[in-house]
C-alpha cells in the first residue's frame, strides 16, 4: 500500500511542476509555491525533483534547487 501512495504522490508532485510552468507560461493563476514543497515534504519528492527537471521550472529559486534534494 505505502510504494502505491508514493507512486501516486510522487506523480501528483511531477504533474504539479508541469501544471505550474504552463500556467506561469500563460501568465495565469499559479500554485503556491509553499504546495509545491508540501507535495515533496509528504513523499513526493522524487517527483518534484524530477518535474523541476524536466520543465525546467523553478531550477533558480535556491530554496527549491537545494531545498528538494535535502527533502530527498
């Protein structure tokens, strides 16, 4: 049951990341930054990590390129 919720968080967490860069993109309401750290503090952090990466979104925030592997 625990390795189900980490693979769904963990996508949450990725999806989030995307969702945010279109949105910052379209100039439309974004998502707390504080939610995108609370999905990797309850497990996603994998994910976060690896949506920050792949969208390359808030890679320059040092609170997020520092703060996500330390949650790791």
């Amino acid at each position: 049951m625990k390795y189900i919720y980490l693979i769904v968080i963990n996508a949450v967490a990725f999806l989030m990341y995307g969702i945010d860069k279109d949105k910052a993109r379209k100039g439309k309401w974004r998502i707390k930054e504080k939610d995108l750290i609370l999905v990797a503090v309850i497990g996603g952090s994998i994910g976060a990590f690896l949506g920050m990466h792949f969208f390359h979104h808030k890679t320059r925030h040092w609170y997020f390129r520092y703060g996500i592997p330390v949650i790791m």
